[in-house]
C-alpha cells in the first residue's frame, strides 16, 4: 500500500491501535494528523516522529466532547487542507456490571465510543471531500457483534452502534465516493487491556483464540489502512473482523469439539 502525499487524520493516535496505524502509514509516505486528549502522549509522538522525518501535526481533543471536536478541527487543523483517510480509533473501556453501571458511565462511554465518531466524520467530511482518499475506517470491536469481555455493556452497546453509524454514513455519503467501513478486533494487546485484564487473563485469553494469541496492535493497523487504500475501492459499509478466528468460537473448546468425534 502506499500512502505517499496522502493526509491520515486518526484519532486516539497517541496509544496502541491509533498510534500503530499512524506509524504504519507514515512508514508509506502518510501525513498524519494526530488527534488525542494525551498531549504528553501527543508530545512523545510529535519528536520521535519528527526524528524520523515523518509528517506529524498533533491536536489535542477531547473525543467525548462535540465542542472540542469543533475546535480541534477548525483550529488544531487549521494548517490541513484535505483528509485522505479519516481513522476513528479514540476509545475507552468501563468495566461495570449492568445493573450497577451508572447514568455517568453510560454517558461517558457512549459518548467517547460512539457519538465522538459521529461528530469526527460530520466535521471532517469537507475536508474528506477535498481528499482524494475519501476513507473512513472506524475502530469497533468483536464486541459490536458478541458481548465485550473487557468491558461492560455501555461498550458492547457502544461498539453495536458504530456499525450501524458506518452502514448509514457509508450510504449517504457513497455518491460523493466517500467509503466508510469499520473493523471489529478481537482482544488486542495495548494499554486498554493491559490496565485492565491481568498475566493470567491474558494467557487464558490467548488459549482462546483459534490462532493460539492475542492481535498486536499493528495486526489491526494493516487492515486499517487496507480498507482506506485504493485496493478497497469498492468496498463500502462493511466489517473486517481481525479476531484470530475467535468469532469460529461456538463455546466448547476445541479439545471437547474433538473428543466428541473420537
Ligand atoms: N485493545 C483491544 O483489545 C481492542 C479490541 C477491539 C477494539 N478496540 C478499540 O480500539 C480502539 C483503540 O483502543 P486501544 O486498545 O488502542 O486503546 P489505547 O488505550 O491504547 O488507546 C486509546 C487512545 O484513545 C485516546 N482517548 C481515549 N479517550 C479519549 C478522548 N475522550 N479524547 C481523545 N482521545 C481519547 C487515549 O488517550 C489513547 O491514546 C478503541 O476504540 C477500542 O475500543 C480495542
């Protein structure tokens, strides 16, 4: 894939997914334009990539805010004339059980992992427009179509409704040939989940997965950027599940799947 002259604006770019598909495109000629509420995070990024003589334009945004989004992209972006691929990859985890899961937490999470989306892709759409990419690439979850293991409903519910957010901007905006499409990871390793999933978990996680291990961040950033290349040119409103087959899972392991047949 080759990313040379083009604009990739990624949200969540200081940390794990974000910031591997920023590293990846920038390796392939990216302008990245790096969106996140962590400026020391924002900061690291913003030297090592200039070291490395990497296009970088950090702004700082908080993605559960409507309002900061409308600053970040009239002023933080002031400089970016165009976007080529949009990647809405900002995210947080809440891992409340459900009958004690606060109006807060609700709100907080929805509003961070679905409504910030929402209002990255309204607000950017000019400057998709003046892109030649004309990509979106948003970052669901496995959990979009199961149940979250790392967090509580307000994820699940969160991640369910960016598919449906894709599917619908990908219909409306598909006659300006602006393609929108999400990927759903299975368990990545990042900070998110190391906050949160302890050594053990983790091990068990990996017994899992069919492929035998956890997704590394990059894994998921070639996909990413895949679907915002030209080979994905006609694809449009669909999921790229990245989940070591995890999704084959039908809730027996594979040991009793075989005794079974022995
Ligand atoms: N790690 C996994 O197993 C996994 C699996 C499926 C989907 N995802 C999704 O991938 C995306 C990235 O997750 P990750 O694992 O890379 O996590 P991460 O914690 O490593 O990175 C998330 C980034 O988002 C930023 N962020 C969080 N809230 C923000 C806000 N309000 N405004 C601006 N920036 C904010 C953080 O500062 C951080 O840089 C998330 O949407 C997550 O739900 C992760």
């Amino acid at each position: 894939m080759d990313y040379n002259g083009k604009t990739v604006a990624i949200t969540g770019a200081a940390s794990g997914i974000g910031y591997a598909t920023a590293q990846a495109a920038a390796q392939q000629g990216a302008r990245i334009v790096a969106l996140d509420r962590d400026v020391g995070a924002l900061e690291t990024m913003r030297v090592e990539f200039a070291g490395k003589g990497w296009a970088i334009t950090p702004v700082e945004v908080d993605i559960g805010s409507e309002a900061s989004i409308r600053v970040a992209v009239e002023q933080g972006m002031a400089s970016v004339e165009r976007v080529d691929l949009l990647v809405n990859s900002a995210g947080i985890v809440s891992r409340g059980m459900f009958e004690t899961t606060t109006g807060d937490e609700w709100q907080r999470v929805l509003s961070i992992n679905l409504s910030g989306s929402f209002f990255c892709l309204q607000q950017m759409v000019p400057l998709l427009r003046a892109g030649r990419g004309r990509a979106v690439v948003n970052v669901a979850s496995l959990a979009a179509k199961r149940v979250s293991y790392t967090g509580g409903v307000s994820y699940t519910a969160a991640k369910a409704g960016m598919l449906g957010l894709t599917r619908h901007a990908a219909f409306e905006l598909a006659h300006e040939g602006i393609r929108v499409n999400a990927v759903c990871p299975g368990p990545v390793l990042t900070a998110m989940t190391q906050r949160v999933i302890s050594e053990e978990e983790q091990r068990q996680v990996a017994a899992m997965v069919p492929l035998g291990d956890w997704l590394s961040p990059q894994d998921v950033a070639a996909s990413i950027l895949f679907l915002g290349s030209p080979a994905a040119r006609m694809i449009t409103g669909t999921t790229l599940d990245i989940d070591g087959g995890l999704s084959l899972v039908t809730g027996a392991s594979f040991e009793s799947y075989r005794n079974a047949r022995q």
